[in-house]
C-alpha cells in the first residue's frame, strides 16, 4: 500500500452530519474531514476532544477474493506477516539478516525440486526402472544446510517488537483481520503518540520484512485444522458456500492447505507490492488529535511511498443459478442446516432491504424464524440468518443471504427446512404491519449509531464505507434509505430471492447413530 502526499482538503470545512436518532441512541455529529495525498492514499480525520486519546484504522482494498490458483491464502498470510516487523523493527542486525533470508528461499526452493524428483524416481523404480540414480543424500544435505540457516535466523530475531512498542506506549486493541474485500489493521493511543503511530505504520508499509514467514505459515494451516477440519458446522458451511458459487472468489471459504504450504516469501511480496499500494488504502484516525497535524504527517512519511498502477480487477461474474443444489456432510456432530440464496451487491438499491429482512426473520426472539421454529412449533434449538462474505458496508460483489438452524430433537432437518420456507412465503405474500417495521427500522439505525460512538466504532465504519463507496458519506446514505423501505418492497425482494431455483442447501448428516 502505498501513499504520496497533496494537501487536497476534499472536505476542509468538515461536513457535520447527524444520524437518524432510534429511541436511546443520541444523534452523532461527524465532523469528518478528509485529505487525499499525491500518491493517493486516503486519510479521514474526526476530531474527538473529550478524552486524551485516539483511534487508528487503516482498510487496504485487497482481500481474499484477489487471490488465484496458487496464492489461495495469500492475503491471510500476509495479513500474518505485516505484524513481523521491518528492517529496524524485529530484527537485531538486518545487514546480516537479510541475506539469511534469501538463502532460506533459495534453500526450500531447491529442496521442493528434489522432492518432486524424489516421487518421480520413487515411480520410476516402482515399475522396474532400478537403474535410476536416488537423491535423498542431495535432499539431506539440504535440509542440513537449511536448518543452520533457520537456527541463524532465529538468533537476530526481536520477537513480537511491533507489540511491544505500541504496550510501552499506552496502546490497546492493536490487531487485524481479512475479509473478502478489504483486510484491516487497527490500533488505539493516547493522543500524544501521534506521531510515534505515523513513523512505525509508514515504516511498516515501506520497508516490511516478512521474517519468520515458514513458521508463520505453518500457523495459518493450524488454523484451517482448528477452525475448520475439526469443526462439523464450519465445513457444512464451507461445502455450502463452495456449492452456492461455482464461478466467482466467494467460493473459497478457507484456504486449502495444500495451497497454504507451497506459498512462499517471494510469492507473498510480489503480492505485497501488487496489491499494497498507497492509492489502494483508507486510513482513518478518530479522536484526540488536531487534522491539519495528521495531514502534515501523513504528506511527510506516507507521502514518500510510491503510487502503483491498479491491479486488473475481478472480472468473473457469478452466473445465475438455475436450479436448487444440495450438498450433504458427514461429521461426527449434530445435524445442522444451512441455506443461501443469492443476492444483490452493495451498490444494488435492494441491498438496504435485505437488511430490514435480516432483521425482520432472525433479530432476537421476537424474530419471525425464532418465534416460529424455536418457541412456537419448536422443531429448531436456534436459528439466525447473515449475508456472506457480510461486510457491514455490504459486500463488492453478489454475494448470499444464509439461513443455518439447529434442530431439537427428535425433529428433523427436513422438519426445520419445511418450517423455513413457510416463514419465507409469508414474507413474499403477506405485508409486514407498519408496526413491525417501524421497530426493526428504530433497531437498526439505533445499533449503527451505538456503534459510532467509540472512537475505534467510527473509524472501522468510515474507512470501510470509503473504501467501499469511495465516498464515506455513503453510510449516511444507507441510514437515509432504510426509512424509505416499504412493506412492497420487502415482499418483492422477498418473492423475487426465496425460490428454489436459487437455492443451495447443505445438511449436516451425523456419522454416529446416537447423534
């Protein structure tokens, strides 16, 4: 990511706008003013004075879904990466360190050819091929040789330096996450480290040495083995999603392992430098600080990274399902249900009716879904439904609207999908009270506004929106919509989305008969 500095105040006189209040939400002004640099890095500021302190989010616009055949996994990695450290940050001597480093690629680059050469002569032998010469000595004195490099690298690194720089100095909830669309790191401090934020973040971005990465990948396949090979209802999800899209990025719920393991540290920094670009990040800072001292800061050390041309975009459209699709899991678990029907994008006008529908069927127990399923017929133990990939400015590109319930035994999965779809023909037939409306409206716009509240609440939301939008004043267009939803409009949503020709449901069948 990269940034370049121009004092373009695009809103200098900030605009002050004032949320739609819901019962005991208080409007929010926000006076957010926002500064374009050379390079076109993004930078929007909140002045908040009334505590010493202040929060940071930085959204780059490269996520899972930039990822092709070979990188499947690039962007987590990489997210694993940014937090090792730089050329003056995690290292005790980078001079020396460096070139250990590429002799630990070249290293695993040779020892990968071998032991492909190894299964080749393995097969060659297995068919009466003897003469073929062996390599497993080659393959043994590398291995040897790289180990005394690991052991070397070890030894110059400064563990965990970006964490601790930030605790000496007051901070809090220094993390960061990927998404589909977006992978963000974020960080709270008291307002005069402003300036020490600035020097570690533009040096982060600059000079990133992704140290330790062999470690670190093997951290990101435990993680698929926790979280997902050992988890009955996130493979049932993960054969869904794989299942609903055939076409588009969406469809790669986790990274494989098998694509996990032959990333390597060249690979990741050629997608570092692709995709991490100044003109491609949104840095927020909300708080205790003065604007015009955040600009001149950020034309002074973002402003030095270059500007790179934009990555080709995604091209591929997810083409229209025609027909249901089912797919089943057997795990040693409870039966569990899931079901997606594709939806719109968030630039589509319908997407702020979704919302109003997701609140509408699942949102707390006087939820239409949990009303009927769990407390009325009582065929489910719970029930709830999301979008996915669910960005909270709504997604890039078409994504799903899911609905996954637990059944109570002794009903079944059939008994709870049945149950479902009753509920979902109601929506697509019978108008919602104006009542009912009303409520889930006042619930939304007043969970959006707690939201903005904390300092960390509001820069999450105003960098995503702009880097979403490219225009951060989009979240006050989504709040000024949400009014305008009629219960027309939730039944022709309702009608056009709830067919079984768009429709893939996923049914977790348990291995064991006792389940």
């Amino acid at each position: 990511m990269k940034r370049i500095p121009s004092v373009i105040c695009l809103l200098a006189a900030a605009l002050v706008l004032t949320l739609p209040l819901a019962q005991a939400a208080e409007p929010v002004a926000l006076n957010v003013q926002k500064h374009v640099l050379d390079n076109g890095m993004t930078i929007l500021v909140v002045e908040r004075h009334e505590a010493p302190v202040f929060s940071t989010y930085i959204h780059y616009k490269v996520g899972s879904a930039n990822e092709w055949p070979g990188m499947i996994g690039a962007a987590h990695l990489l997210e694993h990466m940014l937090f090792k450290g730089t050329k003056t940050i995690g290292t005790k001597d980078y001079k020396t360190e460096g070139p250990l480093l590429q002799r630990e690629d070249s290293l695993r680059a040779l020892i990968t050819i071998e032991e492909r050469k190894a299964g080749l002569i393995a097969f060659q032998r297995s068919v009466g091929l003897s003469d073929v010469p062996d390599n497993a000595a080659k393959i043994a004195r590398l291995n040897d040789e790289l180990e005394t490099v690991k052991q070397q690298l070890d030894a110059l690194v400064e563990k965990n330096e970006y964490e601790q720089i930030y605790s000496r100095n007051g901070a809090s909830g220094f993390n960061a996450g990927t998404g589909y669309d977006g992978t963000t790191y974020y960080v709270s401090l008291p307002s005069n480290r402003l300036p020490l934020y600035i020097d570690v973040e533009s040096d982060r971005m600059t000079n990133p040495v992704l140290r330790e990465f062999y470690a670190e990948r093997d951290v990101v396949i435990e993680e698929r083995r926790l979280k997902v090979d050992n988890e009955g209802g996130t493979k049932l999800f993960e054969q869904l999603i794989g299942t609903a899209f055939i076409a588009h990025p969406y469809q790669i719920f986790w990274e494989w392992k098998s694509e996990v393991a032959h990333l390597t540290r060249p690979k990741l920094i050629d997608f570092y430098k692709r995709y991490y670009a100044p003109n491609r990040m949104v840095l927020s800072i909300v708080g205790d600080v003065d604007a015009q001292e955040v600009f001149k800061l950020a034309d002074e050390k973002f402003g030095k990274i270059p500007r790179q041309p934009d990555p080709a975009p995604i091209v591929t459209v997810e083409p229209k399902q025609e027909g249901e699709r089912r797919v089943i899991q057997r795990f040693d678990a409870e039966p569990y249900l899931n079901i997606a029907y594709h939806k719109s994008a968030f630039d589509d006008p319908d997407e702020i009716v979704f919302r109003i529908i997701h609140r509408l069927l699942s949102d707390g127990r006087t939820s239409r879904l949990y009303k009927s399923l769990v407390l009325d017929k009582q065929v489910a133990a719970d029930v709830s439904t999301f979008n996915f990939p669910g960005s909270s400015a709504g997604d890039l590109y078409p994504d799903v609207f899911v609905i996954d319930a637990s059944p109570k035994s002794p009903h079944s999965t059939a008994e709870v999908e049945t149950s479902v779809y009753e509920e979902l023909q109601k929506l697509a037939t019978v108008p919602v009270s104006s009542q009912e409306l009303q409520k889930i409206k006042n619930r939304i716009a007043s969970d959006f506004t707690w939201g903005l509240y904390s300092n960390l609440g509001l820069a999450a939301r105003i960098s995503e929106y702009e880097a979403r939008a490219g225009d951060w004043r989009y979240l006050q267009s989504i709040q000024d919509r949400l009014q305008s939803v009629t219960p027309s409009d939730i039944m022709r949503v309702a009608k056009a989305t709830f067919t079984a020709d768009n429709r893939t449901v996923a049914t977790l069948v348990p291995i064991s008969p006792k389940s």
